[in-house]
C-alpha cells in the first residue's frame, strides 16, 4: 500500500513563501509612505498610485493605469472619481472620441504630486540603503526577471 507523506492539511510555511514575503514588504513600505500623505493630503494609496501613473504617463485612460499598476479595476476606477472630484485630475475625451476618457494631472494634483514624490524617494533611498551596490543591482535583475514577460 503506497502512502502520502503529505499530511492532509500541509499548510503553507508563509514565512518562507515568497508571494507572502513579496506582500508583505510591499505592503510595509507603501504603508511606510502612504502615512505620511495620507494625513496630509487625505489621498488613499489606490489614489496616489493613479496620480504616479499619470505623472508618468500622461493622457491615459483608467484601463490603462490598471494595466500599468496591475491594481482592482473597480478600485481604479473609484480612486478616479475621487481624484476628479477632488480638481486633482482632469478627465476629457480622446481627440473627440467620447467613449474614451483620458486622465492627467490637474496644477493641483501636480502640486500634490511635487510634494509627495521627494517623500516616497527618500523612503525608497532607506531601504536600499540596507544593501550594498552589488545587491541593489541584483535586486533590480531579479525584479526585471520575475516582472519580464
């Protein structure tokens, strides 16, 4: 009679499961930031996350800042509507095209923006900062890798 040696119920060792480790530290850092511009702003992270995608790439649509973020749909779009509401990012039509939207940055999203990106690039220098050269290099091949299609 052939046995399993699994036991019925293995749960995962989480402490060694790297989508938990992954979640984990992103969650920890954005957390790290977010706390500072929530207070300040009142811009939940779903929010600042659109306005960084828009910083970068203006005249998107919200389908594209969910592709690019890999963020809820649903989410995305709430977060939009929020920032529109709030004169922080301007929605108009594509070339005339009234099924689809495209969003940027308003002057006061911009401002907004000017003040929280030097914020989440310190905290960025933080944490790289616990590694070496050699290992910030690794990192970034290692994330191309398991990023890359």
């Amino acid at each position: 009679m052939i046995t399993d040696t699994v036991p019925a119920h293995a749960p995962l060792e989480l402490e060694r499961f790297l989508p938990y480790r992954l979640s984990i530290l992103s969650n920890t850092v954005s957390q790290s930031i977010a706390t500072e511009y929530q207070d300040r702003f009142e811009l939940s992270m779903t929010e600042w996350r659109v306005m960084t995608i828009l910083a970068r790439f203006p005249e998107v649509s919200a389908r594209e800042v969910v592709e690019r973020t890999a963020m809820d749909k649903v989410a995305v779009s709430r977060a939009v509507a929020r920032l529109v509401e709030a004169g922080r990012v301007d929605r108009s039509t594509h070339g005339g095209d009234k099924r689809r939207s495209v969003l940027k940055l308003s002057e006061a999203g911009w401002a907004i923006h000017d003040e929280v990106a030097p914020l989440a690039r310190a905290h960025e220098r933080d944490l790289l900062a616990k590694l070496d050269e050699a290992e910030r290099v690794q990192l970034d091949r290692i994330l191309d890798k398991l990023l890359g299609p």
